[in-house]
C-alpha cells in the first residue's frame, strides 16, 4: 500500500498545530493562575 506523500505532510502539519495549540493553551493558564495567586496575596 503506498503512501502519498501529501497525506504525510498534511498529517505532519495537524500533529504541529495541536501541539503548538496544547502549548499555548498551557502557557496561558498557568499565567493565569499565576496572575490570580498574585493578587490574592
């Protein structure tokens, strides 16, 4: 079964944005929760 290449690639790009998503979900979150614990104090 031969693989397309353009397949790979478009594969390859969805993996990159979920994990550039993922990490920019999980930057802002914890400078949220950052942010809150300052201003209890």
């Amino acid at each position: 079964m031969p693989v397309d290449p353009l397949f790979v690639i478009l594969l390859l790009v969805l993996l990159g944005l979920f994990f550039f998503g993922y990490l920019l979900v999980r930057r802002t979150l914890l400078g949220l929760r950052e942010g809150y614990e300052e201003g209890k104090r």
